[in-house]
C-alpha cells in the first residue's frame, strides 16, 4: 500500500496564492465593479461560515490523530463531526473563502480564483485522495462515499 495519495500541489499553499494575486490584480489592475450592501453582508458571513468549517474540518483530524495533509497516510476514515455532512469540509471552506472575498471587497479576481481553485480541487486533489481511500478502504469508503456528499450539496 502507498504511503499517501500523490497530490501535486499543496492546498492551504495554492489557495492562499490565489487569494494574494487577485487581491494584486484586483486591487492594482482590474477595475471594481460595487455589489449591492446585502452582497458585502453575505459576504461577511461566509467568511464566517469557511472559517468555522475550516477549524471544524482540522480539529476533526486532530481529535483522531491524524494530518490533514494531503499526501500523508490514513489510518482511519473520519465520518463524524462535519464529515457527516462533507467528504471535504477544508476544501470547502477554501473556496467559500474566496468566494467571500469577492462579497465582500467587489474584487472580481476572487470569483475566478475561486472557480479555479474549486476545478483544481475536484479533479487532481480530491479524486486522487478518494481514489487512495478506496483502495486503503474499499467498501467502508463506498458506503461513505455513497452516504454523504462530496462538497455538502453535490
């Protein structure tokens, strides 16, 4: 068995890569275009809520003794807490993030970095970990898998 699912990239270290070059060319190079107050209200409390998904999702591997990276070896699969509603809660939280930077500061760059970062996220990181985790677990991950979302609505 492998050690861990072979993810090129490091998540926390693109999303927040993104996050600093929209905030340049956003805010240097791309002119705003102002959102409604209400936008800037729903905003804020998306920052909230990926923020509180986020260290929901990170305690959860800490509570268990396992890495929330990405690449290291599982021992056991996490189905309580917020993973009883999300297969990805981290992730989740990181595009929810960005998305809610864009609410909140009209910055358009933060929409698409969001779009990139949800494409690069779904396809070379967490169908590779899904795919490490039904090898290393088989029917306990497909009745997982099977049972609760991928990103909490699809």
């Amino acid at each position: 068995m492998m050690n861990g699912p072979i993810i090129k990239g490091n998540p926390l270290k693109i999303s927040v890569s993104l996050l600093l070059i929209s905030y340049l060319v956003g805010e240097f190079i791309i002119q705003k275009y102002p959102l409604a107050y209400i936008f800037q209200l729903i905003g804020i409390l998306g920052l909230i809520f990926s923020v509180g998904i986020f260290i929901s999702g990170f305690s959860s591997f800490k509570s268990h003794d396992e890495d929330p990276t990405p690449t290291t070896k599982t021992n056991r699969l996490i189905k309580k807490g917020i993973y009883a509603y999300t297969r990805n809660p981290i992730y989740l939280a990181f595009v929810c993030f960005h998305l809610s930077m864009f609410l909140v500061f009209n910055n358009v760059m933060y929409l698409l970095s969001s779009v990139v970062l949800a494409i690069w996220l779904h396809h070379w990181v967490i169908e590779v970990e899904e795919n490490y985790l039904e090898q290393k677990f088989d029917d306990e991950f497909i009745s997982y898998k099977n049972a609760v979302k991928r990103w909490l609505f699809f």
